[in-house]
C-alpha cells in the first residue's frame, strides 16, 4: 500500500513586477500552509519523501508546513510547467526504499487537480470537483511499487482544503 499526498501550493501573492516562478506565498497563504502542517502533524500524515516544484511559492508552502521528515524534499523543474503525465512519471520513478511509501508531491494546478483526477477511483467525488490552492488531497493504491501506479486505481482517503483547516483540538 502506498499513500500519495496530493498538495496545491498556498496562496501566493500577485504579481509584482517578478517572474510568475518567483511568486512568493501571500501572508493568508504562509499561514494556511503552517496550519495544515499542524494539522499533518497532529494526525499522523507525515510523508517519507516529498517531491516539490523549483517554484518560490511551492517551497515557500514546504517551509511553512514545518514538518519534520525522514527524507529532504527533491526540487524538480518539472513540476513547475508540468503536465499530469509529468507528474505521474516522477511518481512512477521513485526509487523503492524503506522511506518511499508515503509520497508527498507540492505542485501547480491543473496538473495537480487532473493527477488527483486521473488517478481517483470515483471521477464522480464531489471532492474532486475543484482544488483550491493549499488543498491537501490524500490518494491510497493498493500498490508494491510506485512503477504500478495507473489509472483510476486509488481511492480518496480525505481531503483537506483550506477553508477547512480547524483548531488543533478538533478531531479531522
């Protein structure tokens, strides 16, 4: 069983006169992301390995989560223009250690809608109807190694947006 962390960067600010990889995360977006790693945190979903965009705003939404890991994030270039089938195959060429089971990706919409999309079981799950930015959408698939990921082949554990993030003593 493998467990797939779907994450749309925080908010991030307009743009100043910066290039668009530039973008730093807006003052709602820093704290959105640092409460969903509370909250990460508090219930237990800590990922093993993250793959992030070379976008400020993704690694800004990684810093803020705060989380302590096992393993460094990889920065990949790819994740910033990418489409779903780039990020599907950085899924699928993850190396198999003992800290590749718990998957967290930081990207960009649509390709992180559409990944969720593609590999959702239930196209038809009003979750899976819009994703805002700091949504943190968690996939499981029945899986041995990420090369085996395909289509419509995991199931939606849940689904944190943003809007939902809660006091720490309430129970997700």
């Amino acid at each position: 069983m493998k467990t797939l962390y779907l994450l749309r960067h925080a908010d991030a600010s307009l743009s100043q006169g910066q290039d668009d990889i530039n973008r730093p995360l807006s003052e709602k977006g820093e704290q959105d992301a640092h409460h969903l790693g509370e909250i990460m945190l508090r219930e237990g979903l800590i990922p093993d390995h993250v793959y992030c965009s070379s976008a400020k705003r993704t690694q800004m939404t990684l810093d803020a989560l705060n989380l302590t890991m096992k393993a460094t994030a990889n920065i990949h270039k790819e994740l910033y223009s990418g489409t779903v089938s780039d990020y599907i195959n950085l899924l699928k060429e993850t190396e198999e250690t003992a800290l590749s089971n718990n998957i967290l990706l930081i990207g960009h919409n649509p390709s992180i809608h559409e990944t969720a999309l593609f590999l959702s079981q239930h196209k038809d799950d009003v979750r899976l109807l819009s994703y805002a930015p700091c949504t943190l959408m968690i996939l499981k698939t029945n899986i041995t190694h990420w090369a085996d990921l395909s289509p419509a082949h995991s199931t939606i554990h849940c689904v944190i947006p943003p809007n939902s993030h809660r006091p720490l003593d309430t129970p997700l």
